[in-house]
C-alpha cells in the first residue's frame, strides 16, 4: 500500500469507522433513503452487517489492504429498485459526514469521484421505465 494512498490519508480502519458512522447515522434519518435499509436493519445484526461491508468496500476502493469479497454490486442492488435520486442523496450524506470529520477536500472529492464510477452498477429503477421493465424484488442479503 502507498505511503500516501487514500486510505491511509483516510485515517485507515479507524477513520473509515468514523466515516461510515457518521453517513448511517445521517442516512437513517433521511425519509428518503431509510426505507431502503429497513430490510436489512429488520434483521439480527443488520446494521453490523452493514457497516461492515461498506467499510471492506471503502477500504478496497480506497487502496487499503482489505480485499471486497462481497456479491458484485450490481447483483446485490438488482432487486432494490434504487432510484439515481436515492443515490445521490447518499453520496450527498457521505460528502457531509466526511467533511463533519475534517476529512481533507481532495479526499472527499475522491472519495465520491469513486463512488460515482459505481453509479450504474447500483441505481437499479428508472422512474420513467414500465414496471415490465425491472427486475423482480429477489430476496435478503445474505447474513
């Protein structure tokens, strides 16, 4: 790992915990967004989960030691139906919550510069397409 990678300017582990608490703490409380984790959070340790896949993720995508082993993106969010508002709004929440830590402006921008390459593997739903046109709801993540 580069002595100056995203990650280590991130603060490693440790500061993407603090990120990733401070974007579900705002998304949670977004009408908009929460009734997308509501499944999730439904189950035992849904939140643990949670936080603990974005975090693998973000340490991934960020050039941290951690390798993403989780489903594809585009397969976990296929039955979602998550709207490119939904995401934004996300992206919106993280942009905030890393910049209520101090995280550095570069960062931030590259934080979601990443992000935004992975938009068309996550926004699942276009408003403007026939119901025909989605896939069916498939089932929970798995545990």
């Amino acid at each position: 790992m580069p002595a100056d990678s995203l990650y280590r300017r991130l603060e490693r582990a440790g500061g993407l915990r603090r990120i990733v608490a401070g974007l579900y703490q705002r998304v949670l409380g977004d009408a908009v967004l929460v009734p997308y984790f509501k499944p999730i959070l439904a189950r035992e340790r849904g939140m643990r989960w949670l936080r603990w896949h974005l975090m693998t993720f973000l340490a991934a995508a960020t050039g941290g030691p951690s390798k993403y082993q989780g489903r594809d993106l585009a397969t976990v969010h296929a039955g979602v139906f998550i709207t490119g508002e939904a995401y934004d709004r996300l992206l919106v929440h993280l942009l905030a919550a890393m910049t209520d830590l101090g995280v550095a402006r570069q960062d931030r921008e590259d934080v979601v510069l990443a992000l935004l390459q992975l938009r068309p593997a996550v926004v699942t739903f276009d408003p403007e397409a026939t119901p025909a046109e989605h896939p069916p709801l498939e089932g929970e993540p798995p545990t």
